[in-house]
C-alpha cells in the first residue's frame, strides 16, 4: 500500500462492488433475489480494473514530480 491512502480506495471501491454482488445474489437487506450472471461479474471485474488503472496512474504521476 502506499502512503497517501489510494491502495486503501482500492480496497473501499473492491469492497463495495463484491458487497453488492453478494446482497443481490442472496437477496439480502429485504431485496429480490438477483443470480450472479457470468455478465455481471465481467462488469465487476471491468469496475475494478478502472479504479486501479485510475490509481496507478496517480501513482505515476505523483512519481513524475
């Protein structure tokens, strides 16, 4: 991790999809039920891949300075 807190915001973001695709596959917090499709996870993983490029390249350009 690093010092200024973006492998942390990774991790916030990497939580908050998985949470949500867990609440909607078993239908928790009183919602309906929705299965995790091979398109939804793709999509997740899409998410995440962003936000990580996103920080690399703060990460990189904060080196730059």
């Amino acid at each position: 991790m690093s010092e200024d807190g973006t492998g942390g915001l990774f991790l916030l973001a990497a939580a908050a999809v998985i949470v949500d695709l867990l609440v909607d596959h078993f239908g928790l917090a009183g919602r309906k039920p929705r299965p995790l499709t091979l398109g939804r996870a793709v999509g997740a993983g899409l998410i995440l891949l962003g936000v990580a490029l996103l920080l690399l390249g703060l990460l990189w350009l904060r080196g730059q300075r």
